[in-house]
C-alpha cells in the first residue's frame, strides 16, 4: 500500500512474471508469466489473489487493456503475435501476427486515443502502431534502435517549448 509503504499481500503468479497492467478503477491487475505462458488475472481488492488464468501463446509479453477496458491485448513474445481477450468471457478472440519488420514483442502500451497500440520490438529497430478496432498494422516508424520496454507520455507542444 502506498498509504503506509508496506506489504499488503503476496500473490503468487507462475513462473518469470513480468509486464503488467493495471484497471482504470484500480480493482484488477493483469499480469504476464513468461514462463508458464499465462496471464493472471489477479483482484486487488478484498480477494488479492488470482482469481483466473488466461492460457496466452509462447513467452506472453506486454499487456495492455483497450480504452474501455473489455478486451486485452498480450503480446507473445516467441510467436510474434498479439492475442485479443474479451474480458467478459475469458476467451481468446482474435490473433493478429506481426509484420515482418516487427519481431519479439515486448512492451505494449495503450494511446490516449484508446484506439491504437504501441508495440515495442526487441528484436528490429522498428515499433508497431496496431489499431485496436481493425487490428491491422497502420505503420512501423523506424526508431534506429531496438526496444523492449516502451511508454506513452502524453504532452502538449506547449510544454515542449518552455
């Protein structure tokens, strides 16, 4: 808690958690286990515990819920894809492979449009711009550099030039 900045609760997740994210109200985390190919879905209220488990493709990466918060993207780190969930069902609903020139995710990360996601490259020195409605690839800007951790902040033009 960051009340107090102790302990509250240890929940156990499955073998090499990593990326995680969290629900706007706050009442749920999401969270990646590469090594047991899975994603956690853990209540963070009363409960702290899992209290399901989606079964995800090959070293599940980045995590990342849509702007409405009925879906979830991973990013499959070994199958080079991206897996969609509808969050009322649990189910996986869609599968979107990434371009060539996008290999290894890692990071994922919502835009403030809620209508596109970043996704990082571990492997390329491009990103990936997914739109989250067509789940088509709308660009790869070049970066120059690899990346496997990627996040938005949002700023204005304004600050930018003070």
């Amino acid at each position: 808690t960051t009340s107090n900045q102790r302990m509250v609760a240890s929940i156990p997740i499955g073998p090499a958690p990593g990326f995680m994210t969290v629900s706007k109200d706050s009442q749920f985390a999401y969270v990646a286990s590469k090594g047991a190919n899975t994603v956690s879905i853990v209540e963070l209220g009363s409960k702290r515990a899992v209290v399901h488990k989606l079964k995800t493709g090959t070293a599940p990466t980045g995590v990342a819920l849509n702007g409405d918060q009925t879906k979830l993207f991973v990013a499959n780190a070994k199958d080079n894809s991206i897996w969609v969930f509808d969050l009322k069902t649990n189910e996986k609903v869609d599968e979107v492979k990434l371009p060539i020139d996008l290999d290894f995710p890692g990071e994922i990360t919502l835009m403030p449009d809620g209508e596109r996601l970043l996704v990082s490259s571990e492997a390329t020195d491009t990103v990936g711009i997914l739109n989250t409605t067509s789940l088509k690839f709308e660009e790869q800007p070049i970066l120059g550099f690899t990346s496997d951790e990627i996040r938005w902040f949002p700023t204005t033009s304004a600050k930018l030039n003070q």
